[in-house]
C-alpha cells in the first residue's frame, strides 16, 4: 500500500526514502535520521514500526539494550525546524 508512496518520493528528492514508517507512512532521508531512528526504535510521530531501506549501522540489539525506553526523540533527532519559527 505505501510503495506508491516511495516510488514518488524517488522521483521528487532524486532518491529513495532511507526510513518509513510503517503505519503513519511518513518518510526520512538523511543519514542523520537513520541513526537517530535506529536508537529511538519506532517513529517519533506515531509510535509505528520503521523500516529501513538499509540496515542501520550497529546491531539493533546492542542499540535497544543501551536505549531508555522514556528518551525524548528531540534529544535524538533535534528539535523540528518548524520549532524555529
């Protein structure tokens, strides 16, 4: 259901997504993002499943082992740039 979805977003970045979400479908790109999903472990809009169009670099267990299951995504990921407005 959400191929369709990746395939367009090919088109338009020039690449595809690196992650997706599985249940809300939203996509990320960057390389910084990749890492900081594969230590949260589920995605920061919706609580969902990712998949990685690659294996993210590291064992997801020593990963999962070393994350507190309470961190904030922002303290991962940043603070989203519409914040900055």
């Amino acid at each position: 259901m959400l191929a369709p979805m990746v395939m367009s977003s090919a088109r338009l970045y020039g690449s595809p997504a690196r992650v997706l979400c599985e249940d809300c479908g939203f996509l990320w790109y960057g390389a910084t993002a990749v890492h900081g999903l594969s230590i949260i472990g589920h995605c920061p809009r919706c609580g969902g499943s990712l998949h990685f169009r690659d294996e993210p670099n590291g064992s997801s267990d020593v990963v999962a082992g070393a994350v507190d299951e309470m961190l904030d995504p922002a303290k991962v990921l940043g603070t989203p740039q519409s914040w900055d407005r």
